[in-house]
C-alpha cells in the first residue's frame, strides 16, 4: 500500500488484481477503481459515509463521479504513485470548483 495526498485530500494506493486507490477529500469518501481501458473516481456527498462502503454515487448515495478514458499503467508502486496524486490533485481541484459531474440518490418508489 502506498500513501498518496494532496491539497486537502489523502488517501491510499493498492494494487491488487487491479489499482485502487481510496480515501478522503474536504470531509467526503472517495474510492478509485482501475479499468482496463480507464478508471473511475467517485466522491459521496453524505460525509458519513467511509471510503470502504464505496461504490454507491449514483444508488445508495448522491455524489460525484470522474472518469479518465487513461488506461492506468503502472510501472512500479512509487512512480505510480506520484503519477496518481497529479490526477487525484487536477480531480479534486474540479470538485473545488463545482465542475465535476453531481449525480443524485435514485430511490425507488416501489421499495418503500
């Protein structure tokens, strides 16, 4: 595991079968997924919930979402990392400024 941060944000790195990397920015969990041919980073709104109940944005709980059609190809854990906090930085400098994509909770009416 490696730990990456930032401008008001932290969080940290795992490679496992794939790159992942979670953690916390101004109060809010984030949580980014590695694709094959991209990767996603999604930040929940409501404050109490952990980085380790992530992925919701969209269902469980309101958020923002940021997709990157980079392929992540990471050569060793530290380069990676250092390549990971330039993303995560410009990322999170968006949602500063309210310019990454909101999507709110869907509830179902039928399971209430």
């Amino acid at each position: 595991m490696v730990h990456i941060s930032g401008t008001h944000w932290s969080g940290s790195l795992r490679f496992i079968n794939t790159v992942e990397a979670s953690g916390s920015v101004n109060g809010y969990s984030w949580l980014l997924q590695s694709k094959s041919d991209s990767w996603v980073l999604e930040i929940a709104e409501e404050q109490g919930i952990q980085a380790s109940d992530l992925p919701l944005v969209g269902f469980g709980c309101a958020g923002w979402l940021y997709e990157s059609s980079k392929q992540i190809l990471p050569t060793t854990e530290v380069e990676f990392g250092h390549y990971l906090n330039q993303q995560l930085e410009i990322v999170f400098n968006l949602l500063s400024q309210n310019k990454l994509r909101y999507f709110p909770a869907v509830s179902c009416p039928c399971s209430e």
